[in-house]
C-alpha cells in the first residue's frame, strides 16, 4: 500500500499543478512482480455478483498500482464537484514515458497542423508530418464511470488498468511501445459513489433493484454526456483541458452500457445521419476501428455485437461526438446489462423477433450484416459485461498500436485540409468576427470565446480596428478593436458547427410513417442560444495586431457621475453576479418599469436603480462583472420604479431525480442567487410563506403528484406532492406567492390551479408533432417584467417542449393574464428538425403569467435553461425570480400570441 508520506507530498503538490504519482520510469520493465492485483486493494475482484466498489476502491487501486510499477504514470488532472480527485493514467513503456513530454508535442504538432513556435499562419509541410509519426506513438483514450448507473465500466477500470501494465503478450508489449494508453480511472466519482453505496445499502433486500432516488452527479445526472461544448462542468472542464490542451488523442473510446436488447454491444459503424461537418475520414476511420472490434469479438466467440442503430453521428454534444469535431476519432460502445451487481437471465422467449430503433431495423435471431453473430438468450452478469468491455478496450488499443503512424499521420491530414477549406474561395466563411458591444449580451460573447478556448480553438482578439468583408454586406465592414476573430484552423469542423444553422434530414421509421427520433439534438448552435451577433466573413485578410487566445472581459461601462445613485443595465445575465456582490451594502434598490431617458444614454426597463451606490462601486461592478451602469444626479422618479429586493427562492425536487431539477440549481449557483429545496414532504406540510417564489424544474404532472409507488422504493422515497401539496400550493400562491412551471410541468400546474390555457402538444403523436431538439425563434416583450432586458427575437431550445393555448376556461378563467414570450408566427425555425411546427406551435404562446389570488402562476412552455446553454433565454428564469420580490409592478398584457 502506499505511504502516508507519499501521500502527503502527493497531494500537498496539488498548489503547484496537476500531480504525477508513479514510480521512477527506468529500464527494469516493472512487470506483474510485486504489482497488486484489483483484489488485493479493493478487497474483492469486480465483477462479482452483487459487489459494488465506491470510488474509494477505485482511487485507492490506481494509487497503488502507480506506485508500483514504471509503466503507468498517475496524474490528478482536477477535483470532480464534491471533491474526489479525477484521475488519469498514463500506460505505456518505460522509455515512452521518460520522453512523454516529447510525445505531446508531436500530437499537438500533428493535430494543428503547423509548428507551435512559428504561430499562426505557418502550415506543417508533409514530410515534417511523416517523420513527426514516425517518431510519436499514438495516444489512445478509455474512459469509464461518466454514466454512474451503468456499473460495469465503472468497475472495470482497475483491471484494464492491471492488464495494460502487467500482461506481457505480444500484443500487449507493442501496445505500450507503440502508444499510451490514457485510462480515466472514473469520469464521475461522485456518481459512482452514489450508485455504489445506495446499491450495497440494499442488496439483498426487497428494494435491491430500487432505481437511485438522487441524481448521479451533483448537479445533472445523465447529462453529464450532454456537456461537452457547453463545458458547464468541473469534470467536463479537466477531461476537456486533456483532450484539446495536454494530450490530442487520436482515439477516444467512451464506454457506456445500454446495448439496444438484446444485442450485449453496440460499437460502430454508426446510425445515419452524418453531419456535413466532419472530416469524411473521421467517420471512414470509425467504421474501419468498429469492423476490427467485431472481428475481435467473433475470433473470441462473444455473440450479440450490432452497429449501425440508434446512435449516430449528427450532434456536437456528447463525450464522444467534441473529438470528432477536432478530427479525432470519437466513438462509443453500450455494452448490455445496466442492472447494477445482479445477474438476469433471459428465457427463450424474451427475444423479440427484430430490435433497433425502426422497428424491423435488426433480425435478432438470424445473423445480419449488423448483427452477425446473435444472442439467443441466457444468464448475463456483470462479470460479462466486463469481459466484453476488456475485450473492446484490447481491440481499440491494438488498432491504435498496430496503425500507430497512419493515426498521427491522418490527425494531421485532416487539420491541413479543414485550414485549406476555410482559405479556399468556395470553402465557406474564412473567419468569424465577434464584437462583444454588437451583441445584445457582450458577456454571453465573453462566455462563448471562453468556451473556444477550453476546446482548443484558436483566434485573436483585435488590439486595433481593423476592416475586413462580411457576408452580404457591400465592400468590407469595420470592426473595433477588442473584437475576436476565429480564422481558418485544425478544428475548424467544431466552430463551423456551432456557428451554422443546420437542417436535419426527414427521417421516417417506414415511407410515410412516424419520425425515426434522432439521438439527441438536431439544432444546438451556440451561435443561436446564446445570442451572438456573429459577421461571415467569407474573403481572406490579414489578421490585424492582437494577442491570441486571449479572452477578456473589460466590456463594461460607467457613464456619468452618479450622484444620486446608478442605474444597473439589465441586458447582461452577469447583472445579478454584480447584486450578489452588492447585496451587502444593505441598500434599497428598485426596478425601472419602462425605459427613460437621460443625457448619458438610454436606460432600458427593467434596469436595477441603486440610489446611493458610491462610484466607486459602480466602477468595480462595471470591471469586474462587464456590467454598464447609468450614473444620475437626481433620483429615478417614482412612478418609474419599484421597489425591489432579493428573493427567496424555493426549488421543488421531487425523489424521481429529475435532471432539470439540477440543472436549475446549476444555474443559479452561478449567478448569485441562494435557493433552498423543498421536498415532497416539506411542500405537504404547508408551510411556504418563507418563499417568494417556487420552482418547478420541468417533470411529468404524474410524477410531481404521485411519485414512486410504494411497491418500488423504501417508504420515505415514495409518493409524491398528492392532495396536500396541491393545497399547500394553492394556498401559497393566493396569499401571494409565485410558482414558475418549465416545460413538462406546465401541465401539472394548469391542472393544479385550473388556469385558463391548455397545452397544445398534449397528446399528439409524433406524426402530428415533433421537435425532439431544435433551435426555435422566440418573439419577446421586453416592456413585460418577464422579459425585461431580452432580445425580442430570442431563440429558444425546444426539446420534446410544450406550446400553450389560451381557452377562456377554467377556475381562474376572469384572472389577470399576460402573454409575454410567443413563439414567433413565421420562419420560427432556425436550426433542425420539425414536423407540425406550423399547424401547432408557430404564433402560440410560450410563456404566460397568470394572476391567481394575490399571487402569480408563471408558465414556461420550454426550459430558458436547458443544460445551461441558452444563454440569450437565462433572463426569463431570473427575470420570474426577481418579479416575485418586486413590487406593484405594472399590469402588462405582453404580446398577441394565436
């Protein structure tokens, strides 16, 4: 075991960087010798039947074996969300790891395409490219554990670990000395931990396959594999600065467990469609890795491998799906059995004719192409599940190793041909130009050219003014100093598809049939949720002076002198970082509730008025929170403000462990708001007056008012809000409480209070209405409390969302009703797929404020939220925040919707 001395120094290191633990890399070869086995650290082998280890296994595991052996270098690359260390080891020979830092700049190199010391502009010719991998080795990737409830990948990382260091085949030996293998010891520790002790703590008993009754990350549970270029994430944050700062694997394997039954493993080839976006040999090199993992498959007789069903290769957004977008090859495989520790067995008859995701897309008891070799049944363990994932992880490996030179050789050719497409004449814009000030948000421009930078984009900020010709503008166009320029790259594929606006091809499961639903999103682009104004500029120019890389965020702005006090602009969402910051001063503060006018500028409504904010202050929150403020000499007059103060914010979180639940507390941790949840029990009990305001994240109305029935959970998990909590929060609201609904729940809180709207999407099929994720233009009123400092033609992201219509009817049908957020009546798609989008959405409305009582019922037809990308939608949650502490705001009938 190791040290308590080498532990200290280990982790006492953390202030100076990433840490290494390993021991020293010589020539003695560090084989199996003295290296312990996965056993003899955690106490058990994994993958017995109904043993979990927690992370403490995990880590403990992969401490020892660093310690012990000179072919695997451990490195803490961050802390996940509760704290655990995030490791990542480094396996290969000795003698690679002593020149590992060589290595890295030989991927780096390959990966850009050009010379690091010769900066931008310069191209790496080809015979540079050739020797470069001929001397590299390829960089391999493995990761487990992201999906904490999909046990097995989680359990068998030590003894993928153990087998790369100690196996001593042929294969194995040229594995080491022709790549690194690079094991993430655990995507998602907190997860695991979660997963793991709730299963022990109920093996064995009545509730041993009890679903987790908390999400499996701190803040977003599943989604923590719909991350990956929004980076909201600490863990998302450190794999990403491995991916696309340190290391530039040529392979990236993500393992997952949920093989579409009764295959036991999906890999690839992939599902269409194809996105237009990729490298065409990022997905030939993907088919070409899938076929040799099934052949390995079939050399070692493990039936059930099937390809080219439900996932494909469309979306941006996953683990895998980032790299592939910098030309590396990203994929994943679902191996069957996400059932914890307990083994099934499956008779004869639970094989279903055909399976996929079109029905009779697969045969599934006669071979096909696809699915060549069947399973026909039996008992099937988390021991299988990890041999099958051995099995693949050694196929990948041995690819890498075997092609070693062709893999860091095509990194390279793929980055030279994506720099000459952005330069040829025909090839698309030749750069993007962001000015912040042009923007309705400059911070959501900030926050974007953060992102590029974490993804290993490159560009340069302006230091000068400078020209250059936008599209569809005549001769060229004027640009600021301080503007951010992304000019043609290696990675040019990742920026082109989160800038461009995309339309998903018509598929149907059968000719005229139901819509085959994609994997996951078909319209996403940054570009659209956060609200950018973004010039194409499609003819070459010479990039003007600035610093590359650079992102910052001095774009706020104090105008006047403010000896009254100043007015906080309220277009930005960093706004409400700055009144956190503020809220000690202990000051009144107000609400503008129109706009006004002043010899320094406009003031918009919905500005916060500080009377008495020293200058000072003002100057701090404009730097430090890119924040405009309007200093006045005279106070704001009365009638055009109201009083305002910090609310105090409910969030219901129901033990279904719904993730937009998360995703809201994600939100406003960071932008300053303090929350407090309420659970089933807390709302039945009826006491709600410490609230202002009560969310409810986006869930089904069944849910939110039965939850778990008694027969699938341990008592204190089951039931839901019921009879009482629906009085609890009439009650509430009518002595003058606010309840804002999202999405799914809309439903539950129309029916709750008898509101007069119903939703129009309930109940249709998707041959009637479908738009599983797309990109979806907003018409706003931003004289409306709840769309104060909006754009007016926002965009939304509508996923499986709701559309509400008003009926006139109902038990609050004479109640006071206001429309601010319709979905716009024409063109209201801007990016993906829909089907009945004009007939059933385009006009009606997508947010409604209801007077119920003394209080208010606000509904979201979609989330302003959603996995924290929209940024351009975010003012619409805070803006419902803010309006339950404000008072006597204006009535405001909003917007005609249909």
């Amino acid at each position: 075991m190791i040290s308590h001395r080498w532990r200290s120094l280990a982790l006492g290191s953390m202030t100076l960087g990433a840490v290494f633990l390993g021991a020293c890399a010589t020539d003695a070869g560090g084989g199996a010798g003295d290296v312990p086995a996965p056993a003899d650290v955690i106490g058990f082998a994994p993958g017995e039947d109904y043993k979990l280890t927690n992370y403490d296994g995990i880590k403990a595991y992969f401490e020892a074996l660093a310690a012990s052996t000179d072919r695997m270098v451990l490195e803490q690359i961050g802390e996940s969300t509760r704290g655990e260390p995030l490791y990542l080891a480094a396996i290969s020979s000795p003698a690679n790891l002593r020149r590992m830092e060589r290595l890295k700049e030989i991927t780096r190199t390959l990966a850009y395409a050009r010379d690091p010391d010769e900066g931008y502009g310069s191209v790496l010719d080809e015979e540079e490219a050739r020797a470069l991998a001929r001397e590299g080795v390829a960089v391999v990737w493995i990761d487990g554990g992201l999906h904490a409830t999909e046990v097995a990948h989680g359990q068998v990382m030590p003894e993928m670990a153990h087998h790369f260091v100690t196996d001593e085949s042929p294969e194995t030996r040229r594995i080491r000395d022709n790549a690194i293998v690079l094991l993430m010891a655990n995507m998602n520790p907190d997860g695991l931990n979660i997963v793991a002790d709730w299963y022990m703590s109920n093996v064995g008993g009545e509730f041993e396959m009890a679903r987790v009754p908390e999400l499996y990350h701190h803040y977003i549970g599943h989604d923590n594999n719909r991350d990956w270029y929004m980076l909201t994430q600490v863990e998302t944050q450190a794999v990403t600065r491995q991916l696309y700062h340190n290391w530039f694997p040529q392979i990236v394997y993500n393992q997952h467990q949920s093989s579409p039954f009764p295959g036991r493993i999906w890999m690839p080839p992939f599902e269409n469609p194809v996105s237009p976006n990729l490298d065409p040999l990022v997905v030939s090199s993907i088919n070409q890795m899938g076929h040799s993992m099934r052949r390995r498959f079939d050399e070692e007789g493990k039936p059930g491998v099937n390809s080219d069903i439900v996932f494909d290769l469309w979306w941006n957004g996953s683990m895998r799906g980032g790299p592939d977008y910098h030309n590396m090859l990203g994929f994943l495989t679902e191996t069957a059995g996400a059932g914890y520790a307990t083994p099934r067995c499956y008779e004869e008859d639970e094989i279903p004719d055909t399976f996929g995701a079109r029905a009779g897309n697969l045969p599934a008891k006669a071979p096909s192409t696809n699915y060549n070799n069947p399973w026909l049944g039996g008992c099937w363990h988390l021991r299988d599940a990890m041999d099958y994932m051995m099995t693949a992880a050694k196929a990948v490996a041995d690819m890498g190793a075997k092609l070693k030179g062709e893999y860091l050789f095509n990194h390279y050719r793929m980055g030279r041909r994506q720099i000459e497409r952005g330069n040829a004449a025909d090839g698309g814009p030749f750069a993007y130009v962001l000015d912040p000030a042009a923007s309705h948000d400059p911070g959501s421009v900030v926050e974007f050219m953060n992102l590029m930078s974490q993804s290993g984009i490159e560009f340069l900020r302006a230091s000068e003014p400078f020209s250059a010709g936008a599209a569809g503008s005549a001769g060229e166009v004027a640009f600021p100093a301080g503007s951010y320029v992304i000019p043609p790259q290696a990675f040019r594929p990742y920026v082109v598809d989160l800038m461009e606006p995309k339309q998903y091809p018509d598929r149907r499961q059968y000719p005229g049939g139901p819509p085959e639903p994609p994997y996951d999103m078909t319209g996403y682009e940054l570009r659209f949720q956060m609200g950018l104004e973004v010039a194409n500029v499609d003819g070459p120019f010479d990039m003007p002076a600035g610093e590359w890389g650079e992102v910052a965020a001095d774009i706020g702005e104090v105008r006047g002198e403010g000896a009254a006090g100043f007015a906080l602009h309220g277009n930005s969402n960093w706004v409400y970082r700055g009144l956190a910051t503020e809220a000690g001063r202990g000051a009144e503060r107000f609400r503008t509730t129109r706009a006004l006018s002043t010899p320094d500028g406009d003031i918009p409504a919905g500005s916060y008025w500080l009377p008495g904010l020293p200058a000072a202050a003002a100057r701090t929150m404009a730097a430090e929170h890119g924040l405009t403020l309007t200093g006045m000499s005279d106070p704001l007059p009365s009638d055009a403000v109201a009083p305002a103060r910090t609310p105090r914010v409910a969030i219901y979180r129901s033990w279904q462990a719904a993730m937009p639940e998360g995703w809201t507390r994600w939100v406003l941790d960071q932008y300053g708001f303090e929350w407090e949840n309420v659970w089933d029990a807390d709302v039945r009990s009826g006491d709600l007056s410490r609230f202002d305001v009560i969310l409810l994240p986006s869930q089904g109305a069944a849910g939110i008012a039965r939850g778990h029935a008694p027969v699938d959970m341990p008592p204190q998990y089951t039931g839901g809000l019921g009879e009482e909590g629906a009085a609890a929060l009439r009650a509430f609201v009518e002595g003058g409480g606010w309840l804002v609904a999202f999405d799914q729940s809309v439903d539950y809180a129309i029916e709750t209070f008898g509101l007069p709207f119903r939703n129009r999407s309930r109940g249709l099929s998707s041959q009637e209405f479908f738009i599983p994720g797309s990109v979806i233009r907003l018409r706003v009123d931003p004289s409306h409390p709840l769309g104060y400092g909006m754009d007016e033609g926002a965009a939304a992201l509508f996923s499986r969302s709701q559309v509400l219509e008003r009926t006139g009817s109902g038990g609050a049908a004479g109640a006071r009703v206001s429309t601010p957020v319709c979905y716009a009546d024409s063109d209201f798609l801007v990016s993906g797929w829909t089907l009945g989008g004009e007939e059933v959405l385009a006009g009606y409305p997508a947010a409604a404020q209801v007077g119920v009582g003394r209080g208010q019922v606000v509904l979201f037809a979609f989330r302003p939220h959603f996995r924290g990308q929209p940024r351009n939608t975010f003012k619409l949650l805070f803006n419902a925040l803010a309006a339950s502490a404000t008072e006597d705001l204006p009535a405001n009938p909003g917007l005609r919707c249909r």
